[in-house]
C-alpha cells in the first residue's frame, strides 16, 4: 500500500506543472512516437497471437495475458503503414483507453522521458483530416509523433454518441439556461466530434477548442467580455491530454482566475487508473467522467444546468 501511495504522490507532483511521461517506440521505420505513460498498464515481447474469424483487418490476432484476452493491433497498419512482419521480435503496449485494454503492436520500445504539455504542440495545419497525428514533440533535435489512438480506436470499433431513448425522454429544451453554452475542449478531431454529437440533444449551443491553451484564451475573453464567464457558459468539458496545455493545468488556471473561477469542469477523459480522482480533486475539477458514455456525460452536463423534466 505505502508503495502505491509513493506511485501517486509522486504523479500527482505533475498536476498543474503542466508535465507528462512518454513511452518512446517504433513502428517500422526509424520514427520515433510517443504514448503517455498513464495510458500504459505493460510492454512485453509480443506473445503467440491466435487469429479468430472476422477480426478487423487491422487486428493482427488475440493475446492471452495474465488471465486477459486482448486484441492486438497492428500499429504500423493502423496508420496507413505496412504491415509488422516480425511479429516474434516485435512488443506489446498493453494499454487502457476508455475504460477498456487493448494491446498495441510496435516494432521496438526504447525510452520513458519527462517532458511538458508545453514543448506537445499541434500535428502542423497541413497534416489534414486524414492524418492520425494529435500531437507532435521535439526531443533531442528528434521530431516525436503522438498518434490519435480514439481515431484508431473508433475506426476499429467505432463508439455509439447516441443517447438512450429513456434518457432523451427526460430532457427538457425550454429552459432559460438555454442561453448558455457548453464549451468542450479535446485535442482529438473524433473525440470532439463525439462529445459534441452526445451533447446536442440537449438543445444547447456548443462551442469548441483544441486544446487547453486555446479554451482557456477563449474563456479568458468571454470573461473580460462578461465579468463572470458563468454569465454565458454554462460547463466545460475538457479532455486531460492535450498540447501546450493539459486538461489538469487548464482547470487549475480557472479556479486561480477571478472571472472564471465559478465554471463548472467536467474532466471527460479515455485516461483511467488509481491516480485521477488525486488529480481531480487537487486541480478542483467538478466532476470526472471516464470516455465514452453518453448518458453518463449528459447526466453530469445536466446536473450543472438542471434541464430535466
């Protein structure tokens, strides 16, 4: 137990210093990519794969690990490269992504390194719709690629946004908070679209940022605009990683600012594991919802404007 305690505090140094791990690897090639540590439950040598009928053709087969079956996918083909053929001398990243464990096939695993959100910048403008960047980071004159793995993940098995019909049935669009906005900051093209697609239902004006540094200006400028940013946003909902500014930095600079210190956050992340509700309640986030549950995240909207029947 005293370990585990150690293993958060130490993490939970990182919250509003605006910092992250990264777990460097390979593909095929000598790029490197980087994928945050909190995502990664192990590495190990890539195990005998079973293949199964009507996998998705970027599941390369089913590992049995620890009591566990996981899928493995291909990494290199998932975005749009070839094939990993030599799966033997190959490694896992046994990783978990909203609420679920998957297994990330990669040609090499080299490093952990600690860097900041700050130095994690937007994939460059004409990267395009089609890229699976959601970052990119200079290390040592190197370029790092962070890969958008809910667009991978969403690809494979792609994640309902639609909410229940009992749920829908309790919603009541002529409220006056209707007035007011949901702000949703995610640096994932799909993650955003997914949110966005959940919430409307709800009848509410949304708008949208790409990441933390991007919201928090914008919320900055309604606030100046207003005196209180609650006089016309009603919640954020903000992703945890993002670039330049990370979802547990932008929470804590709004509740060390004046004009927006009395926002509802809603911290709506694919990250999960024994160390967030430490963060949360450190940074003073409202609420903590894990990716991807569109009740679950509509209920928690709701509870800040009361637009139920």
């Amino acid at each position: 137990m005293s370990e585990i305690l150690n293993s958060v505090n130490q993490r939970t140094q990182l919250v509003g210093e605006n910092r992250l791990e990264l777990l460097l690897f390979k593909l095929n090639s000598r790029q490197r990519f980087g994928i945050n540590v909190f995502k990664v439950r192990e590495v190990l040598q890539c195990p005998p794969l079973t293949s199964m009928p009507k996998l998705n053709g970027l599941v390369r087969g089913i590992a049995h690990i620890r009591g566990q079956t996981i899928s493995v996918i291909d990494m290199s083909l998932a975005t749009g490269g070839k094939r990993i053929e030599d799966v033997e001398n190959s490694f896992i990243i046994i990783a978990e992504y909203n609420s679920s464990v998957q297994g990330f096939l990669v040609g090499s695993v080299e490093r952990i390194i600690n860097t900041n959100w700050q130095s994690i910048m937007p994939p460059p403008k004409g990267s395009g719709k089609a890229s699976y960047l959601t970052a990119v980071t200079e290390i040592e004159d190197e370029l790092i690629e962070i890969l958008d793995v809910e667009k991978i993940l969403n690809e494979i098995s792609p994640v309902n946004t639609d909410l229940s019909d009992d749920f829908e049935s309790t919603i009541d669009v002529e409220n006056e908070t209707q007035q007011k906005i949901i702000f949703i900051a995610d640096d994932s093209s799909v993650a955003r679209n997914q949110v966005k697609k959940a919430l409307s239902a709800l009848g509410l004006e949304i708008e949208l940022a790409k990441n933390g540094l991007e919201a928090l200006e914008r919320l900055k400028e309604i606030g100046a605009e207003t005196g209180d940013v609650t006089d016309k946003v009603g919640v954020l909902v903000s992703d945890i990683e993002m670039p330049e500014m990370d979802g547990y930095t932008l929470t804590a600079e709004i509740r060390n600012t004046p004009e927006l210190k009395n926002l509802h956050v809603i911290l709506h992340t694919s990250l999960s594991g024994v160390f967030n509700q430490a963060m949360v309640q450190k940074v003073g986030a409202d609420d903590f919802i894990a990716k991807f549950h569109p009740d679950e995240l509509a209920t928690s909207v709701q509870k800040w404007f009361g637009n139920t029947k």
